[in-house]
C-alpha cells in the first residue's frame, strides 16, 4: 500500500513525501513550474540562466559555502531545467535532510543576482550554448523542436541564444524571479527515509518567505511541422523526424509509449532490428515520445553515413507506417513488460521516486499509485497502438538533418512516400 501523503501550506506550496524505510538516505527537492515554455522570446533562455545563478550566492552563502556546506556531510546538491519546470534537489544521509531544504530554500528565495557574478555566469552559459550548438547529436533533438512548433516558447531552446543571455540584466532576472518563483507554484517532494511531518514542518519554516500568488501563464502549442537541414562537415548525419505526439494527459499516452517501445525501444524494436542488424545503416536508433502537459511530439533519431541516408529514411518511413497494420502478441508482451520493468526499476531509486512524484503532481494534481500505471501499461492492446499509430499520421511530418545531408530525402518526399498532410 502507498504510503505517499501531500499536504498544502498555507502559501500554498504543496509537501509531498513519499517514505521507504530500507534506506537509510533521503531525496529532497523542488520543482517549479517556470520553465522554457513560460518565456517571451526576448528573454529566451532565461529559466536555465536562472537556475545556474541561484547557486552563485545568497544573502547567507556565497557559491563556495554553498558547495561546501553540502559535500561536508556527503550530499550531492544539483539542478535542472525543462520546457515545463525548473528542479533543485539534494541526496543526503537522512540526519542531513533539513540541511538540504534549508540550502535550498536559501537558492530559491535569498539570491543575490549579484552583477559581477551575472556577468561571469553570462560567459558560462554562452560557452553552454556554443558548446551544444557543437554537439550534432545534440542540437538536432532542439532544431526538431524547433521546427515543429515554430516561433513558439514551446519550440525554443531551453539554454535559449549568447544574443538572449547577453542581454540579461540583473533586474530582468529578478522581474522573472519574482513573477514565477511563488509558493502556489512550488511543489517540495522527499523521498527515502523521510517523515511527512517532520518534512511539512520544516517547510513551512524553512519557506515563509515565498510570495503567495504569482503569474501562471503558459502559451498555448500548437504544432506546425516542416523541415529544418544543415549541411556541416561530420562524418555522420544526424537525423531526427516524427510527427505531433500525445500530451501526458491523453488516453492513448500508454499506447504511444507501447507503440514506442516495440519500434524503436531497444535491440530487439523493429527499427534496431531491420535499420542496424538486418543492414547495418546505423550505429544508433531509437524513438522517443516526448511527453507535455497538453501536447507531445513523437521521433525517431538516426546517426547514419551519407551514403546511407538515402536508404534509411524511406526504411524509418515504413516502419513507422507498419505500426498500423499489424502488431504481434509477442512484440506488445514484450514492450509491456520492459515498460513495467523501468517503472519498477525507478522505485529502487530515492531520486526517481522523488522526481516522478513531484511530476506527477504538477501534471495531474494527484500522486499517481503504481498499481494504476501498471494497469494502464497491461490494458494496451495491438488495437489500441495500431489507434496511436494512426493519430501520428493525421498530422504533418517534420524532419530535422544535419551534416553531410545531400542523399537525405526532402521532406516532401516523406510526405509522398506516407501519404502525409504536407507540412
């Protein structure tokens, strides 16, 4: 039985907990609602570039106490932002915990924004920047984002552009804090040796500062497609393409998370099989759905050689557009069970299972209990993926490429190949 319990303080930060007395270790964070996606385009990338200033120093820390103060009892403190969220979270022995909330507490609500240290984290974040934009297989996933929801927060990069970040000044970053770093926004998720009272009580000391009532908005999504190439000197072409997915909330999440799996999921997925170990076109395959509050994307990243792109993408093509016509008994019994499989798996961690609470909650208002993803994993069926596998194709593709791209096919040709909506 779950012991999970979420409690709301009276500024309206939510305390969740979720307890396993064989550890002896506790995972504690928190995650607001102030991502990417709640940003203006001129001030693109400023979540992240916030999410690196906090630990630069507060009214009590300077950044080296900061750091020292948690590794002196062996913690680990870190930090990271999405689209939808930005987190700071600790792992600590359980005696240390409090330490952890207080630190953390300190970050969210004591920064300093000094200007000499914005201005030397500026460089960072710019280096962060080029250094991604450095990275084929890395860039590729944000140049695909990008073009499926064109000139939208939705599709722009999280580490945003060096103009955007040049551009910051310490009072647009304070502005930003002040508008979306509020209580009502916060969810505070511990897992591990943990107590939920003892947990609530040092919040509610340990963030009375808050504010209470701050800006939610979010811009709306709206999927577009297209295609997006750039011809670079590698020696790979890095290759991603799909179609508009399925947001966290929709009744077919499951089967597109099946439908997933068995095409791109691992070595035995079809596209492994036929793409790498059938005809050795790539070294590297796989789907992903990425999952939002209200929306998703779906894709299939490649590496593949430039004489072999030619091949492959009408290969992806058919593979995906199979998906409709038949799945076996064994394919969806094994995709099942490698999905419960990861779910049970992340429950032998204190940091997973304090992150997918905190999700959860943010997503769907309530602690999801295991049973109820287990039994929504089972109750997919071929007829329920074939289903997801025709949603992908009500809407246009897109297609993102970089490298040495002349034998990729355009993406009108995909789109003629499919039968496809044109973007």
């Amino acid at each position: 039985m779950s012991r999970i319990r979420v409690s709301t303080l009276a500024n309206g930060m939510r305390v969740a907990s979720d307890p396993m007395d064989s550890v002896e270790t506790a995972s504690v964070g928190v995650w607001v609602e102030a991502g990417s996606r709640f940003e203006r385009a001129p001030i693109n990338g400023i979540s992240h570039f916030l999410e690196h200033m906090v630990f630069k120093g507060t009214r009590n820390r300077d950044a080296r106490a900061i750091a020292e103060e948690i590794e002196a009892v062996g913690g680990h403190l870190n930090a990271h932002t999405s689209r939808e969220y930005t987190a700071f979270y600790a792992k600590v022995l359980k005696e240390n915990q409090g330490l952890a909330i207080d630190i953390i507490a300190d970050l969210l609500q004591n920064a300093t924004l000094d200007d000499e240290e914005l201005s030397r984290e500026r460089t960072v974040v710019i280096q962060e920047i080029m250094q991604a934009n450095d990275t084929p297989d890395d860039i590729i996933f944000d140049r695909f984002q990008e073009t499926a929801f064109p000139a939208q927060a939705l599709g722009r990069s999280v580490l945003g552009t060096p103009e955007h970040i040049g551009a910051l000044t310490r009072d647009v970053v304070m502005g930003y804090m002040r508008e979306h770093y509020g209580a009502p926004r916060m969810i505070l998720a511990a897992s591990g040796r943990v107590e939920h009272e003892a947990l609530v009580a040092m919040a509610e000391e340990a963030f009375a500062s808050l504010p209470a009532a701050v800006s939610s908005e979010r811009e709306p999504a709206e999927y577009r497609g297209g295609e997006w190439r750039e011809e670079r000197d590698l020696e790979q072409v890095h290759l991603v393409m799909g179609f508009r997915g399925l947001g966290f909330r929709d009744p077919d999440f499951h089967a597109l998370s099946v439908l997933s799996t068995i095409l791109g999921g691992g070595m035995s997925s079809r596209l492994f099989q036929e793409a790498r170990e059938k005809r050795g076109l790539v070294y590297s395959i796989y789907t992903f759905p990425a999952a939002y509050t209200d929306i998703g994307l779906f894709g299939v990243y490649a590496g593949t050689g430039e004489r072999e792109a030619g091949e492959l993408v009408p290969l992806v093509c058919d593979e995906i557009a199979s998906m409709i016509e038949s799945v076996s008994a064994e394919e969806l019994a094994r995709a099942r069970a490698q999905m419960k499989a990861g779910l049970l798996m992340s429950l032998e961690s204190t940091s997973s299972r304090c992150e997918q609470l905190a999700r959860q909650l943010m997503v769907f208002e309530r602690p999801i209990p295991v049973a109820e993803s287990v039994a929504k994993i089972e109750a997919v069926d071929a007829t329920a993926v074939r289903r997801a596998a025709q949603r992908l194709f009500t809407s246009a593709p897109t297609m993102a490429s970089i490298g040495p791209i002349g034998q990729v096919p355009a993406l009108g040709d995909v789109t003629s190949h499919l039968l496809l909506p044109v973007a």
